[in-house]
C-alpha cells in the first residue's frame, strides 16, 4: 500500500511553483496612513461548498456561482465585496471545510490573497500575493463517514492587512482557494466514481469580532516567496537542486524602500516526498535566517495524528489499522492528512530600509531518487 501511496502521490505532488523575490506591497501614497478602519465585525462565506476538479484535466467548463472565477481545475478567486470587507475586524479566523467527491488521497490545499489594482479584472501576474493558509486533506471514501474535514487558522495580521485604509482605497481585496486534486485512484477504487473527475467540495468562511477606527501607522508587507497559482516554475521549492553539503538551501534577497516597524516573517513550509525514505516520512532540523542571523529553529511534525485518523476512512499507508503511539509519530510525522500545515511567526524587530535577506536551510536533506519538495511561502508585514 505505501509504494501504491507513492506512486499517486507522485502525481499529486507534481505541482507547478514560482517565487516573487522581494515582490512589495507597500502603500503607494506619499503620506502616512490615516489609520485603520473599522470592522463591524459577522462571518460571510467567501466560497460555498465549490466543487474542485482534477488538476490534470481539460478546464471544466461547468457554471460557477456569482462573482467567482475558476482559473483552472484546482483553484477559484473571488473579490471580496465591500459589505464583506467591512465586516473584517482585527482579529480574523478563517475556516474551510473540505468534503470528499472522487479524490481518495491526501493533497494539498491553499489560501492565497491577491491585491489587485483597484478597478482592475484578476490577474495573478498583475496582483500582489500572498499565501495565507495550507491544509493537507485525508484520505477520504466519499460512501463513508465522516466525509468532511474542518481546518481553523487565525490570521489576525490578514485582518489588519485589509483594515489598512492605503491599502483598501489602493488595491481590490481577492481571495484563492486552490486544492489540486486528482481522480485517477477513486475511479477504480471508490464506488460511483467512475468516470467522474471531481475532487474535493470546499467552503472557507471568515469571522471577526467588531474593532473600531483607529489612527496608526500605514501597514507594509513584503512578500518573499509564494507557490503561484498558475504558474511554471519552481523557483521558491527547496528540491535535489537546491542541495549542497549541509543539506537543502534557499537565499532570496529583497530590498526595502522604506524603514519598518515591528517586522515579522509569516512562513509556511511542508515536506514532501512519499518515495522510500523521502522527505515527506524523515523530519529534518529547518534553520531559517534574516541578514546571516539565525532567528528561528524548528522541526516540523512530531505530534500524535490519532485525532484525525477519524476523518481518514480511506485504507492507506500512513495510518495503520491500529493506533500509533505518541512516539511512533514523532518518529515520522512531518504532517497529518487532515490537519493544518502550522504557519510559523518570526518577530524581526524594527527593519532599515535596504538590502536584506532571507535564508533556509533544512539540514541533511537528501531527497532520494532526486523526488520530494518541500515549498516554501514567505512574507514580510510591519507598520511605517
């Protein structure tokens, strides 16, 4: 069952990757910001139970509902309307909801928001983007329960981001949603399936609490590094060509035109590789750097995935037929099908404006067999 895993997991993780080096989004307008405005505070569903297709296919050319757009099989934008953002407060919860169709493996899922040209129609080369949630869904038999996963990420920053009053009068406000999925197995192997190229339901909903009006400095954000949505290249993976004698490494540069205040790094990475003694089943040291400092150190996984073996009714590889112990997971686990992908804060202080970088270097990485990636997206947000 585990080689079965890798081989369609070698499909499913034959994605398509680029990287913004040192892309700003900064505020435009020469004078401060006159603060952040006010958030009445609800919840809205910015996509409803949207119907995702193989990432592999021709574009599906079903209808879509009221002001969403299908980019490709895998990914849907939508702009947030004005009634919604006004809802946005400070504090911002994001939830997505993802029921099984005719995928029956784990793949990954994303969050992206785009800011566009106020006025101008969704262009991803156009936008400025920034990848704000990923989630890996479980194995799923859609004639089975449960045949929904939840994920629940806080992206207070993001709230902020779009409370900016610059940045709400400059840019139109999109959201992406994108779960590259892939039907093949579930044709053969799932009852009612057969023939049907559907993947994954999705809904993500956000939810905030009222804030008022306040002055404050005009929001900076900087992005680094994001896995694009449409694109083909694969300049922001770490792979075997990133390799060197320490093991996996990457250093963007970027340059600030302007000082910032109270920086911080929002970084997402998850290994991948579902080959023997690939990247996706070893857990490696990550080294991250800012200007040659080291600022943060971590291994990813080493919790218990029991809680979510619930939403995996799927038969595969990574769950066996019983329960594994704490430190049978920890001994593999870089992530749990089902679960959210961590998305790490690393506080930088006050930034001069200049020529900075970012480095990191996951330690003894192999990648055997030259398979296995492990993407990275990275931003920079702080205040004037």
């Amino acid at each position: 069952m585990k080689r079965l895993i890798a081989i369609f997991n070698a499909v499913c993780l034959t994605l398509l990757f680029s990287c913004e080096k040192g892309k700003t989004i900064q505020n435009d307008a020469t004078t401060p910001s006159t603060g952040q405005l006010e958030g009445k505070g609800g919840t809205f569903k910015v996509f409803d139970n949207i119907l995702f297709y193989t990432g592999y296919d021709a574009l599906n050319t079903s209808a879509v509902p009221n002001g969403v757009q299908r980019i490709n099989n895998s990914l849907y934008v939508k702009k947030l309307s004005s009634d919604e953002l006004t809802k946005i407060g400070n504090d911002l919860k994001m939830d997505i909801g993802i029921v099984a169709a005719c995928d029956n493996y784990d793949r990954i899922g994303r969050v992206y928001l785009s800011l566009v040209p106020k006025g101008k129609p969704y262009s991803e080369t156009e936008a400025k983007n920034i990848e704000v949630g990923r989630f890996i869904t479980p194995f799923m038999d859609k004639n089975k329960t449960p045949n929904y996963a939840p994920y629940s990420f806080s992206i207070n920053n993001i709230g902020q981001l779009v409370k900016d009053e610059i940045i709400r009068s400059t840019y139109d406000i999109w959201v992406g949603f994108s779960v590259f999925g892939v039907s093949y197995a579930a044709n053969n192997e799932i009852a009612g399936c057969k023939g049907d190229n559907s993947t994954f339901y999705g809904t993500l909903t956000f939810s905030s609490t009222p804030s008022p009006a306040v002055k404050s400095p005009a929001v900076q954000l900087t992005s680094l590094s994001y896995i694009k949505m449409e694109g083909d290249g694969n300049d922001n993976e770490l792979n075997h060509k990133n390799k060197t004698s320490l093991g996996a490494e990457k250093t963007i540069s970027i340059t600030l035109d302007k000082d910032i205040k109270n920086a911080k790094l929002y970084l997402i990475t998850s290994n991948h590789g579902a080959n023997a003694n690939g990247e996706e089943y070893t857990r490696r040291v990550h080294n991250i750097y800012f200007d040659n400092q080291l600022k943060l150190t971590y291994i990813p996984g080493g919790k218990s995935c029991e809680p979510f073996r619930k939403y995996n009714t799927q038969g595969n590889g990574i769950y066996s037929q019983f329960p594994r112990t704490d430190e049978v997971w920890a001994s593999f686990s870089n992530w749990c099908p089902g679960d959210a992908i961590p998305i790490r804060v690393i506080e930088l202080g006050n930034i001069n404006a200049g020529t900075h970088t970012f480095r990191i270097l996951v330690e003894k990485a192999t990648f055997p067999e030259n398979q296995g990636y492990i993407p990275v997206s990275v931003y920079l947000q702080g205040t004037n």
